[in-house]
C-alpha cells in the first residue's frame, strides 16, 4: 500500500524536480563519501601518526641535561665548578607566526632576528617539537622581561640548565680547557649525544669528556596551547658526571702564573718520581667562561686572529730550539759513549773554525780551559761544538732520545707535537739530502734543525733527576662517583729508562747543580734558601743574526730563553721547565728568576726575596 502511494507521488512530482532530487542526493552521498573516506585516511591510514602529533602537542618528553663533574687540584680547591644559567628555549612548532615570534624575542633580548633565525636553522638532526636553545646564560633583568610578555611569546621558554664554571678565569685555562655545543659532526660520532648537548672542547675537558658529562635525565611534561609547561607527569632524575681530582698545586700554578706576568711562554712543572703534572703554563691564555656562556663571534675571531695564538698550548704543542738546556742531554750522550772522560779539558778561545764558518761561543772573549763539568756550568759552546762533532749525529740523537726528546711524552692533551731531532736518516728522509758535518755543530748546543716542546725538556729534566727512569706526564690523580667513591686512582706508567751508567747521571747532576748554587754559574737567580736546586740555563736563537739585522730587529727575532731545574737535588720532588718566547735576554737573567720563584713558594709556601742578579 505504502509502495502504491510512493509511486503516485513520485508521478505526482514534476520532472524536473525530480532532477534536481537526483543531483542534490548524489552530492550528499558524494560529501557523505569523502567524509568517510577523510576519516579512514585519519584514523587507519594516518592513525598512528596523528595520535602522536596530538600527544606532543599535549604531552612532551624534555631531556634533562646532567650536570658536569666537579674538578678539584691536589688539596681540594675546586677548579671547575657548574652554576645555574638562565637561557632561552624556542619550540618552533609551537610559535604560529614564527617570524613575529622570532621579531619579538629579538627585539625584547636586543639582538637582530638574524642571528636568532641562524641559531634556530643550525641544528640539523632535531626531532620534532624539541626545543633549540637560541640564547644562554640570561641576565636577571631579560628574565623578567621574557616572563613578563611570555603571552606575546609562543613557544618560548626560560629555562634553568647547569652551566660550567671557572671561578678562577683564566688559571691553567689551557690545562682545564673549555666546554662549548657539539656540532654535527661531533652529534654523529657518538649516538649518545643530542642537538644542544655541551661537551669538552679543548683540554681536560675534551680529553676526560666521557667522565665529565654523566648521564642525561628526562621529563613528561603536560604543556599548554603556547607550549608552556603546565605539568610534570613523571620523571627520570639525570646522573651528574664523575668527579676529577688532579695532580696540579693550585697555589703552585698561581705564582708560576704571577711569574710568567704578561710574558709569553710555557711553564710546566713534574713531580719526578711519578710524572704527576704540578702546574702547566701557557701564555697567553684565554678565559674558558666565555665558552661556558657561549662565545660571541666577535670574541672568538678575536681570539683565533690574535698572531700570538692564545688558543695554543705551548707547554704541548709549541716547537722551539731548546738551545743551551739541550747539552746536559748531550753531556749523557759523552760521557756515556766515551767520547770525553769528567777530566778531560777543551780549550775555548772565543769560537772555533770549522771549514770556512767560525762558530763563536756567546762568550765572545772565551771561557779558557774547560772539562765537562765546567762547561755544563758555564754552558760552553765551544766545549760542545767540539765534542758533539765526535759524537757524531746519530749517537747524539740516540741519547737525547732516551730522555724523551723526538717524541710526544704521551700526556693526555690533544694534538702533543713530538719536536724535531735530525740525524742522517731524517735529513734524507726531509730533504732527501745528506748529513754535513758542519751541521752537527749546531745541533750539538741545541739550534739548527733541533726543535723541542717545554713539556719534553721537563720530562728530560725529570728524568736526569730520578736516575733515568723516564714517566708519562699525567695531571688526574684520581676519578670519584657523585657521592665521593673513588672510582679509579691513577698509577704511575714508566715509558722508558734512559739506559746509561749511573756514574753519567751523578756527573750531569753535579753540573747543573753548580749551574744554580756556584758563583760561576749561569741560572743563580733560581736559588732558594735552604734549598740544593740545579739547573740548566738556555737560550735559543730563533734567527741568524743576519737575518735578525734585515728585519730590523723586530720582537718576532728576538731570542727565546729556556731554563731547566730540580730541586731538591739529594732527593728530587720537582722538575720545572720555563721558556719565555722572543725574551730578547738569556735563560739565566728571565727565565731562572720565574722559576726561583716557584721553587721558593713549592719549598716554603711563601714568596721569598728575590734572588740576586748574578751575571
């Protein structure tokens, strides 16, 4: 019956009403369709992907970094320190306008939306909805301005985040080194890294990175529409990194550094019976909180376009004619081979002929008659022109080597140079030229193709003032856990012996005693009361006086001054090396008179009176 009457009413509905019915229900079935089809999109298709955009716009993981270790000198003054800094979070998806966003926090942290925009484009592996940290270490006062405008601020947050501390600036800054944001290389060398994370950069806390940096925390944080933290949900506390305490005398390396002034140069100090770096000096120097905070581009090309290179550490990767210092290796070598005995005399007259070249000694009216100790004493060049030549160049690099000259020391410092001692197989292999007998000469006090860092004229002093046992330099004592546990102590490594007679040795040591403690003697400014120091004065020529006079005597020509010293000399605790780079003066009046002074702090803790002149 119903079928009948929908019939005539369908005859009863005009035809192109009828049409129009048809149309307006294929369009409703049509829209009903895609609907249907959008929702199967969402919900199976991409079902998975958008529950997780919802959950981040809702609920976010935050990774909470650790905190660095503590690192402490030998007595307990802490040396490295964290603090709290404020710094600036932006989540990118959370900003709707980016770029008014951008513009405003700009303009609130005085800085040009450049700059912002590059910091925001410069992490290239971040996961969606992480934060990029685009400024650090706030000031109180753009705190409260940010907080303050946070609703004109999508997206931005403060955060607090620990952040390394030097609290005595630039002290041993070369030694402890710097921190800064690891680069994408670096992201992709360990898996363990994250975009933002802070990592040793230099020194210690490059070399001891792995114990430093501990293990990274994490929160889930309930945000709201502007991506501002409205809860924590849970969380997983972060582990701060290990605790260093080292080798260095704090107070040693201050006055090493008073010492040194505003002179350039290296310092290093060992503890000869086990290799234990005391102090290390290299100056200039630089002050690691700049890359704590974060380094401006001014001040890093500052920094990298200074041509005295205070990002170099000369104590490891300086290179330098030892000159002088260089003979109590040589002396070894003599005596060792039987080239002298302790009583056999040189003459000096001034200089000696050799072919068509006079080598003058720098005691241009000579020194007379002079054996081996004498001419340790009084740093004859004619006593060590003659008998180096008799020596011959590859005995003579034999025996330097032995005290760890030619080589890196292998102390735990990035990029150790290993110097230069030439024999004939050198020479060809560099210049695929051979070996002139005339060039011996030269080597023999130090200078000519001979290089050097301060780092291995330490250890060499070190080990003629143990009886030859030659050690790694090492400035960790030990590693501790967070609550104090020792984790690892630190041993001695010996690395070689420098294989020669005991009696050699006491006769070396004889004559660098008197080096300090004779009226004849060249390093008496390094003396100190009470104490038997030897010592060896040295001072390298860095152009031949020719070349000197051409460039008309610019600082860059002047002579380097090196002095050597143990102390005390019955029963050695310390072995310092000190180099002052372009001093213009010799070993004994600049260089001694910086290490007395250490010594005279090591020995009484207290600054004594400065040492006579001398000569």
């Amino acid at each position: 019956m119903a079928l009948r009457n929908l019939r005539v009413v369908a005859r009863d509905v005009p035809q192109e009403l009828s049409r129009r019915l048809i149309v307006i229900g294929g369009l409703v079935l049509l829209v009903v369709a895609l609907l249907i089809a959008r929702l199967w999109y969402l919900q199976v298709i991409r079902g998975s992907d958008m529950r997780l955009t919802s959950e981040n716009n809702r609920i976010r993981l935050t990774r909470l970094p650790a905190a660095r270790g503590l690192v402490y000198d030998r007595f307990g003054e802490l040396l490295v320190d964290n603090r709290p800094s404020f710094d600036v979070v932006l989540v990118p998806e959370d900003t709707g306008d980016r770029a008014a966003t951008v513009a405003m926090l700009a303009h609130y942290l005085d800085e040009p939306p450049a700059d912002l925009e590059a910091r925001l484009r410069a992490p290239s592996r971040r996961p969606p909805y992480a934060g990029i940290i685009v400024e650090r270490d706030l000031e109180w006062e753009d705190v409260v301005a940010l907080e303050t405008h946070q609703l004109d601020l999508p997206g931005v947050t403060v955060t607090v985040q620990p952040r390394r501390s030097y609290p005595y600036g630039p002290l041993a800054s070369h030694l402890l080194g710097y921190v800064g944001e690891a680069n994408d290389r670096e992201l992709a060398e360990d898996p363990r890294r994250r975009p933002g994370d802070i990592m040793g950069k230099g020194g210690l806390e490059r070399i001891w990175d792995d114990e430093l940096r501990g293990t990274a925390g994490g929160q889930q944080v309930e945000v709201d529409a502007l991506g501002r933290r409205v809860r924590v949900l849970s969380e997983v506390p972060d582990v701060p990194g290990d605790t260093l305490v080292l080798t260095v005398d704090r107070d040693l390396q201050t006055i090493a550094e008073e010492a040194m002034g505003e002179q350039r140069g290296a310092i290093i100090a060992l503890d000869p019976r086990n290799g234990d770096i005391l102090a290390m000096v290299s100056k200039p120097d630089y002050d690691p909180n700049l890359f704590a905070r974060g380094i401006r581009a001014s001040e890093w090309g500052q920094l990298t376009n200074d041509p005295w290179k205070p990002l170099t550490n000369r104590v490891t990767q300086g290179q330098f004619a030892p000159g002088s210092i260089f003979k109590v290796a040589v002396a070894a070598g003599l005596l060792a081979e039987h080239v002298v005995t302790p009583q056999a005399h040189v003459f000096c007259p001034g200089g000696t002929q050799f072919g068509n070249r006079w080598f003058r000694c720098w005691n241009r009216s000579g020194h007379g008659s002079m054996n081996l100790h004498w001419g340790i004493v009084q740093s004859c060049d004619v006593y060590f022109y003659l008998n180096g030549q008799r020596l011959g160049i590859d005995r003579l690099a034999e025996y330097v080597r032995r005290f760890g000259l030619g080589y890196p020391t292998g102390v735990a410092m990035p990029h150790e140079a290993a110097g230069t001692i030439p024999d004939t197989a050198w020479k060809r292999r560099r210049f695929d030229a051979p070996w002139y007998p005339g060039e011996t000469l030269s080597v023999a006090i130090g200078q000519g193709y001979v290089t050097t860092t301060p780092i291995q004229m330490a250890t060499m002093a070190a080990t003629i003032a143990n009886g030859g046992t030659r050690y790694r330099p090492q400035y960790v004592k030990r590693v501790e856990a967070p609550d104090g546990a020792v984790k690892r102590e630190m041993v001695p490594e010996v690395l070689g012996y420098a294989d020669v007679d005991a009696a050699v040795l006491d006769e070396v040591r004889s004559g660098m005693r008197d080096v300090v403690m004779s009226e004849r003697g060249t390093g008496k400014r390094a003396r100190v009361p009470g104490v038997t120091v030897a010592g060896k004065t040295g001072t390298a020529q860095v152009v031949s006086l020719a070349e000197a006079s051409g460039r008309g005597g610019r600082e860059r020509t002047r002579d380097h001054a090196w002095f050597i010293a143990f102390a005390p000399v019955e029963a050695p605790t310390i072995a310092v090396a000190a180099l002052v780079e372009h001093a213009g003066g010799g070993g004994g009046a600049i260089a001694a008179p910086i290490v007395g002074r250490m010594l005279s702090r090591y020995f009484h803790r207290i600054v004594g009176p400065e040492p006579d002149a001398g000569d």
